[in-house]
C-alpha cells in the first residue's frame, strides 16, 4: 500500500469511527415542544435560562406570540418533566407543572401572566 493509498484508508476509518460516534450522540437527542405561560420580552430570557439550567438542555427558545417553548435535550441525561419544574421554580406555570405561587408574585409586574387553574 502506498503512501497516498493509506492516507484515504486512514480517512475512511475515521469518518467511519466519527460518523458513528455523532450518530450514538444525536440518538439520544429529543426535541420537545410545550406551553409556558410568561406576557413579555423578560419572560423570554428567564425562561429560556430556566430551561437551559441543565447542562443537558442542548438549545432552547420562547415564542412570546405562542407562548410554546421548543427544547432540544438528552433524554439521557434529562427529563421532560424535570425541564417542565425548572421553569416553574423561576415562577412560570407550564402545561404540566404550576409554579409555586410565591415565586409567581415575586415575578415584575409586566410578567405576571393571567394563571391557567388546573
């Protein structure tokens, strides 16, 4: 085998190895979306920090239109319900977890949301 001949078998290996590596990692990524009640620009950045709290929270973005939050995360390392109580503990209610109701009233008056009763 030549020179040039091993450098593309030693390329080809390494993709191959790569390539598979990535593939095990994104195997466990999930994408979840789901409502957290917040009203402005403010709500945006602490429920994203909230969300993103995680070190296995890979992304996370609210639509203050729509109010749904989209997250990437490792089911792995992570829960859905546990992102869902992270948010909740900076006082914003989501589909399935209320916040506490002191943390909800220490929130600026321009994030108090009208509260969804379950």
């Amino acid at each position: 085998m030549n020179n040039a001949q091993f450098r593309s078998f030693a390329l080809v290996i390494f993709l191959a190895f790569f390539s598979t590596a990535f593939a095990t990692i994104v195997e466990h990524e999930k994408t979840a979306t789901f409502k957290v009640y917040g009203n402005c620009a403010m709500c945006i950045e602490r429920i994203q920090d909230a969300a993103l709290e995680d070190k296995h929270v890979k992304s996370a973005e609210w639509n203050l239109d729509t109010k749904m939050l989209t997250v990437v995360y490792d089911e792995d390392g992570v829960s859905l319900e546990q992102i869902n109580k992270n948010i909740a503990a900076v006082g914003h209610d989501t589909e399935t977890v209320d916040a506490p109701d002191r943390k909800y009233r220490r929130l600026p008056d321009c994030c108090k949301y009208d509260r969804p009763r379950k």
